[in-house]
C-alpha cells in the first residue's frame, strides 16, 4: 500500500516536499479514535430507564404504580401481606408497623401500554446516532427473571425489539456509502487493516466463489427457516428509520460478534466447532479478556463477521442464538442461564478525493462499537426450585450481578467522597469486559424490567435500590471525533499537491519566444543576393549568443535550485532527526510518566493498604480498651462481692459463735445435771448398802468412789465413728448387728442396776434415762441431696463395714466451680493416724450454698471418723465373781455384801482404766 506521494517514480519536486510535509502535519494534528480527552472532562450520568411489564391477568395484585413519567411507587399489595409475615429487613414499614410507599425517580419509565418502537426511539436511537458518529455506547437489561428482558432486546418478528432495530436504522443510514466487502479486515487485535480493491476481490473469490466450484451447494430449508424465525423479508416489519447528517466522504463497513459469558466463563457463539465422527461435535473453549494497544477490553480470537444487510446480521443472530443456553425453571419456561453481549462495530474510512477508492492510510479509520447486552435475571431458588447444574447458574449469575452492584457502589463512593478505592472489575467477567465503558470510553444505558406482581415485591425492591444507586455514577463524556474537519484538512493537502503537479508538468514557452524575434525572410532573390545572405548570418549570429546566455542563464538556475532543493532536503533531513529526537525524547518521557504512574499507584496502594491497617488497629485498640474497661469492671464487681461475702462471713461467724457458745452452756448445765441425777442415784444406792449392812448389825465402811468415766464397747471388724459436735459415739453390738447410742456413764449406770438386782430382791430398778439422741441417724441418709465427695488423688480405700450413707454421690479429685453448682453437700475425705497408731478417717461434711456473686460457698457442720479396732471376744462377762463360782451358800448377808463391794471397786477401777 502506497501513499500519493510516493506513486510518482520521478524525483520529487520541491511541490512534492510541501505535499509531504503537509501530510506530516495532518498526522501530527490528528489523534487517535476512539480515545480522546482535553483538559476540560466533561461527565455524564449513567441513564437508567423502567419498563413495565404487561400482567397476563389484570386482576391480579399490584406493587408497582406508575405516577408520572419518571416517577414511580412501589407498595407491597395488602393480599400478599395477609399471606406472609413481613419483617424490618424486607419490607420498609412505619412507625405503626405498615408497609410504607417507596417512590423510585427514573430517566424516563414506559408503562405496561408502551410500544417497543416508542422504547427504541427514546433509549437507543440517540446510541446509533453515536455509533455513525464515532462513538462507543452500551445499553444493557437488568431485571429479576421473567420481567421481559430478553423480549425488551430482541421482541418478535411482528414487534421489533431493540436489537433488530438498531440494526435496520444502522444499514438505512449507511445505504449507498457502505465499502465492498472484505476492504476492510480484522487483524484479531481489536483493530483493522484495510485492503485494497484487488486484494478485496481475490478473498471475495477464496471465500465465496471458489467454494461453490469445487463443492457446489444444495439448496436447503434451513437457511429459509432462519429468515423465517426473525421474521424474513416477508414476515417482519422493518424499522424505516435512519439517521442524517452522516459524513458522506467516508465508506463504512459493518461487523457483528456474539458472545456469552455463562458459569463466568466466556463462550463465542459464532465459533465453528470441531467435528468428530466418533464422538460427534467437542465442547467450545471458553476464551479469554485482552487490552488492545487504546488500552480497550476485547474478547481474543472472537470471530466477527462482516455484514452487508440486517437479514445478514440476522442469521448471526440465530446462528449464535441455537447454542445459547436457555432451560426451564419455574418462574419462566425459557430462562436464560447466561449473560449474551451482541456487539455492533462500524468501521468507516475517508475516501481518496482524487477517486473512489479507500484512502489506504490506517491511522484514518475510525472504528465504533455498540453492545447490546441481555443480564440473566437474578433468581431466589426457595421460588425457582432450582437443584443440580440449574442451582449452580442461579448461584453464578446471582454473584455477577452482585460484582456488578459492587462495582457500581465503589464507583459511586470514589466519584462522592473523592477517594480512590479499588473498584472490582475482575471479580466477574462481565464487568472486566466493560469496564472500558465506565472509565469513559462511551456513553453507558440502562433499561430495568420489572414485573408488577405483588409476590415479586422483595426482589423487586432490590432492583430498583441498585437502578436507584446506578444514576449516580458519573461517566466521563467521549469527544466528537470531527469527520468534516479532518476530511477538508485532507481535502486541501490534496489539492495543494495537484496544483504543484499541474504547475510542474505544464509546457514550456517557444524557443522563438526565449530566443527573440522570428527568422527573417530567407529566400534568395538572386545567385548574388548577398544581403539576404548577410541578414541570416547576423540573424543566427544574434540568436546563438542569445541562446548561449539562455543557457547559461538555465544552468545558473538549475544550480541555484539544486542547491535550494538540497538545502530543503537538509531541513527535511535535520527537521525529521530533530522530529525522531523529539519523539524518542516523548516516549522516553511517556516512559518515565508510566513508571512515575506505576509508582504512585503502588504508593497509593500502599497507602491504602496502611490507613486500612491504622483503622484495623485503631478498632482493635478500641475493642481492647472496651474490653479492658469491661474487665476492670469485673474485678471491681468482685472486689465489691468478696468484700460483701468476707463481711457476711463475719457476720454469721459472730452468730455462729454466739449460737455455740449459748449451746454450749446449756450442754454444760445438762451436763451438770446428769452428773448431779448420777451422785444422787449413787448415794441412793449406797444408802440402800448401807442400810442392808445395819439391818445385818455389820458396819461396813463403804469407800467413796470418784465418778466413771465414759467408756466404749467395741467389736472386731465394726467401726466407732465419733462425731465432734455432738460427742455421740456409735457403737456396733457383736452379733446382732444393732446400733445404739449411749454416754459412759449411761452404760456404767445400767451395769450397777443389773448388780443391784443381783443384790437384793426387794430394791426395785430404776430404768436408766432416755437419751434423745439415741437413734439419731446419720445426715448424709437423704437421697434427695446430692453429694460431692471430695477425694485426694492417691486415696486408698480401707474397706471399713460402716459407711456414710450418701444416696446421690460423684467423686472427684480437683474442685471446680461446675462441680459444686450440682451438689448440694459436700464432704471431704482425709486418712491420718490416731492417737493409737491406726489409721482413721476423717469425712469433713458441709453445705453448699450459692452466693450472691454467682459462685458457691461450703458451710462445714460435721465431722465424722472411721476407725479399725483389733477383734475381740464376741461375747462379755462380768468382772464380779457369780453365784457359780462359790461351792458354799449364796443366802449369806455378808458374803454378796463383800462380793457386791469387790465388784464395785473392780468395776470402778475398770472405768478409771
């Protein structure tokens, strides 16, 4: 492909050298298309628009109202209220715990009465009039499922959706300035190349003639079929509409792709897949997001097809359209399970003013794009009973559309707190692909479906917070790309080059003009006419200086120009070295501008990194110091309970100790009495001696015996516990297994009465005194209580033949607050050695009682100790001598005297051991 100026073989003029020069500065005047700014950003909001869907029934419930035309209310119908129990989070409701109105403020909302046409001509006609204009545009569906999203974009053969339309207006604009086809060609890099005519025409014969030479094709229903299923050229109404003032000194060209992002994984529906005969077709390959050299998002080695027609565009169409995923679910019989972006890019070209061909020039082509996007629609599976691979795009298509949510959010927060938050585009496919868009790379629309029946008011309301909280992301506004001026710029280069080239090729004047005067006459009058002859030589004579000086005059010329031509060719050289230097200099500036980039957004990055790390630590130091604060409340708390416990303590201590010693004066006059009752009954008894030895006429000195002390039975193998409050002993009787209580001296009392009986016959017994105590049991008997036995570790047990009697017991080794929050006595077990050299042990009982802190405390009210004592005779026998001891006679007064009194001192001593 060569440019003008290179065409002519001949050396170049100096006309040429401005021709060239010219085209230099277009070059270095002219920017590249799409990406422009200037210093003065303008912004835009992103338009989000309603429509209503039509009810099946129009007797059916309602929560959406339309009250203008951009205004609408959403209620929560008073039948779906009786069926279901709201909640704060659903529903917004008053002070009185209604469901209140929520008014939504759109662009624009078409009611359920609006035509597609009306739809069209409101949200994307403005898109295709940036489309021919240069400019990028998408325009995209949002909705809960079964809210008419896919109908709103593509709509029925009879009533157009969106998508049809714009591809009727777009080929009735361009009619008659379309380029032939195959001129201009994708390079797989987002960008194209164009061709030239011979080289258009071959690949127009490689693709479409020579296949049908050598593999003639048989005509087919389906390809009728495919018109027929978008309406055909009989069955659908085509859009009339075009658009003006379209630059008429450009050709265009028209391309369409088609893709869908399921599972969040990218799909090229237009992809040829590889045939197996075995196993049939093989799955298509997901493909993957690139940058092109504009830094814009595109989709590699996605197949894009030129067309000439929108009943082309319309076979792409329903050829991408058969292997789109759709399934049934049951909220909608054909759901879509994926996210389909139809992409429109208009390539268009200036052409040659001196012909008709495309100026070959690749920095001169503009390439725009539209696409058409239709979002699957959010899904709640309680209501769609989805399961399987159906649950798994519900779940994949719910997190799209949340990072899209997201994304808008954290565009917002930037744009309205001024900050810098990283705004999420690779969490999701669909966002990363358009993120160029949002950047500000075009103009950005949004059409939101919703379905005005009242059940679907939850997942409605959701929808119209995030179209609520999309208008106030601000995108910046893409320049006009100035067709008209660019194309005069260019206009005037060529014409400036055609005068020079008419100027330069134009004839030179007659050598009779440069050289004087015409000949004058030269025919001879006569042999001798040597005048004539003499008029001729001077006339040549003149004519030869005349054109000597011409050409020396010539070659002076020539020089000087030679030498102006090679001095305009050292400014050239010298202006195109400076020209490199210049744009070595930029790139090494744009360079070191990248790295400067790249090291601020890593410093801002870090920055953020760190001031989100000072909030982490600053909330940790918080929850630390509430914490801390929390703690040292505790302890106060503690301090305030063991300190009303510690003065409790002393409180009952005072009055226990007041209790003991008032018990303890009354066990001391008992105590008191008792032995008065016994000196009386002893002095009684001697009396009684005493009197028997008068009747006698024997005086008999009775000695006076101090008191008996306390002595205690006991037997091989049974066990005498002794209790410490009480000073009650229980003693085990051999052989029968009973248990009695007695004091010393209660026992030392009935062995006398038994010798008395012995003694005289008409001293009647007197039986010994009742001791309350005598059959008092145990306090660890009651089953109702439960014990907590509180064991060291090692403890061996002695297998003693009376044990404690505990109903509920649990044993442990180490005490802890749990454990006693169960019991409700408490007993602790010890071993140590007697006074005798045994081993006793000691059963140390109290009472758990709870406390006003919330733990527990053991009043200690008993002790009792188990012993071992060496076995005996079961069986005892008097220490005073029987009646069958004596061979004489027992009637004799004198001898039971001396016998009762060798009885009484030896029983006497006994007690004294």
């Amino acid at each position: 492909m060569k440019r003008v100026y290179f065409e002519d073989p001949r050396t170049p003029t100096k006309q040429d050298i401005c021709t060239r020069m010219v085209w230099e500065r277009l070059k270095r005047r002219r920017g590249k298309t799409p990406r422009k700014r200037n210093g003065t950003q303008q912004f835009d909001p992103v338009e989000v628009y309603c429509r209503i869907r039509p009810l099946e029934n129009p007797e059916e419930p309602l929560c959406v109202k339309v009250l203008n035309n951009k205004v609408v209310e959403l209620t929560p119908s008073e039948l779906y209220m009786g069926r279901r129990q709201w909640d704060m989070e659903a529903t917004a409701v008053n002070r009185n715990g209604q469901a209140k109105e929520i008014q939504y403020t759109f662009q624009h909302i078409f009611d359920e009465y609006t035509s597609q046409k009306a739809i069209y001509d409101y949200v994307a006609l403005p898109l295709i009039e940036d489309l021919i204009h240069g400019k990028n545009g998408l325009l995209f569906t949002y909705g809960i499922t079964s809210s008419g999203k896919t109908f709103t974009m593509t709509g029925s053969p009879q009533d157009q959706g969106i998508l049809p339309r714009c591809l009727d207006v777009l080929f009735n604009s361009i009619e008659g300035y379309q380029a032939k086809k195959y001129i201009f060609r994708p390079d797989k890099m987002n960008a194209f190349e164009v061709c030239t005519e011979a080289d258009a025409m071959m690949e127009r014969q490689r693709r479409e003639i020579l296949p049908g030479l050598t593999t003639p094709k048989t005509p087919s229903t389906p390809r009728h079929t495919e018109r027929v299923a978008f309406g055909g050229d009989s069955g659908r109404n085509r859009d009339p509409s075009k658009v003006g003032n379209i630059e008429q000194d450009n050709n265009y060209g028209v391309f369409v792709s088609y893709i869908e992002i399921y599972n969040n994984f990218v799909y090229d529906l237009l992809e040829e897949l590889p045939y197996d005969p075995i196993t049939g077709y093989k799955p298509p390959q997901s493909k993957i997001l690139r940058t092109d050299m504009t830094e814009n998002m595109y989709v590699h080695n996605c197949v894009e097809v030129e067309v000439k027609s929108p009943e082309d565009a319309f076979e792409v169409l329903y050829k991408g359209q058969k292997r789109r995923k759709v399934a049934h679910t049951a909220l909608n019989a054909e759901s879509s399970r994926s996210h389909s972006v139809f992409n429109i890019r208009l390539v268009q070209a200036p052409v040659d003013p001196r012909g008709g061909d495309i100026l070959q020039d690749p920095e001169y082509v503009v390439v725009s794009q539209l696409s058409l996007v239709d979002l699957a629609g959010s899904e709640r599976t309680n209501r769609t009973k989805n399961s399987g691979e159906r649950l798994k795009e519900a779940g994949n298509i719910n997190q799209s559309l949340m990072v899209l949510r997201n994304c808008i959010e954290a565009l917002r927060e930037n744009q309205t707190n001024g900050t810098s938050k990283m705004v999420p585009y690779r969490d999701s496919k669909v966002t990363h692909l358009f993120k160029n868009y949002f950047d500000g790379e075009g103009k950005v629309r949004m059409v939101v479906c919703v379905n005005p029946k009242a059940e679907e008011y939850d997942e409605t309301i959701h929808v119209m917070k995030f179209a609520e909280m999309a208008q106030e992301v601000m995108v910046t506004r893409q320049q006009q790309v100035q067709f008209s001026v660019r194309n005069q710029q260019l206009k005037d280069a060529m014409a400036e080059a055609e005068a020079a080239k008419k100027v330069e090729a134009a004839p030179l004047p007659a050598l009779d003009y440069c050289l004087g005067p015409s000949f004058p006459p030269t025919e001879l009058l006569h042999a001798g006419d040597d005048k004539t002859l003499f008029t001729m030589g001077c006339f040549l004579e003149e004519r030869y200086k005349r054109r000597h000086t011409l050409i020396l005059d010539l070659t002076r010329r020539e020089d000087d120009f030679r030498a102006e031509l090679v001095e305009m060719e050292r400014e050239y050289t010298e202006m195109q070295t400076r020209l490199e230097e210049l744009e070595t200099m930029m790139t090494k500036k744009d360079r070191d501008l990248q790295k400067l980039e790249t090291k601020n957004r890593q410093l801002e990055k870090k920055n953020t990194d760190l001031s989100r790390r000072n909030q982490d630590l600053e909330r940790e130091s918080q929850t630390l110091g509430l914490k801390l604060q929390d703690k040292n409340w505790k302890i106060q708390v503690e301090k305030t309970e063991k300190e009303k416990m510690k003065s409790d303590f002393r409180n009952r201590l005072d009055m226990h100790s007041q209790q003991w010693e008032k018990n303890m004066e009354k066990e001391r006059r008992k105590v008191a009495v008792q032995a008065g009752a016994e000196i009386q009954e002893r002095d009684r008894k001697l009396k009684m001696l005493e009197n028997i030895v008068n009747q006698n006429s024997k005086p008999m000195v009775t000695p006076r015996r101090p008191a008996p002390k306390p002595r205690t039975y006991t037997t091989p193998g049974y066990i005498t516990p002794a209790r410490s409050d009480t000073d009650v002993s229980r003693v085990g009787v051999g052989g029968t297994g009973r248990m009695t209580r007695a004091t010393a001296a209660g026992v030392g009392s009935a062995k006398s009465m038994y010798n008395l009986n012995h003694v005289s016959s008409t001293a009647k017994p007197r039986p010994p005194a009742y001791n309350t105590r005598n059959h008092r049991r145990s306090k660890s008997s009651s089953n109702a209580e439960v014990w907590l036995d509180h064991r060291p570790n090692g403890d061996v047990e002695m297998d003693s033949v009376l044990q404690p009697k505990m109903g509920k017991k649990r044993s442990v080794s180490k005490l802890e607050l749990k454990d006693t929050k169960e019991a409700s006595k408490y007993v602790l077990t010890t071993h140590e050695m007697d006074s005798e050299g045994e081993m006793a042990t000691k059963l140390v009982k109290g009472t758990v009682m709870p406390t006003a802190g919330g733990g527990t405390a053991v009043v200690f009210n008993d002790v009792e100790t188990l012993r071992h004592t060496a076995p005996g005779t079961r069986k005892r026998r008097s220490s005073c001598p029987q009646p069958q001891d004596f061979d004489g006679d027992w009637t004799d007064t004198e001898t039971r005297c001396n016998i009762a009194l060798e009885g009484h001192g030896k029983r006497t001593k006994a007690s004294a051991v």
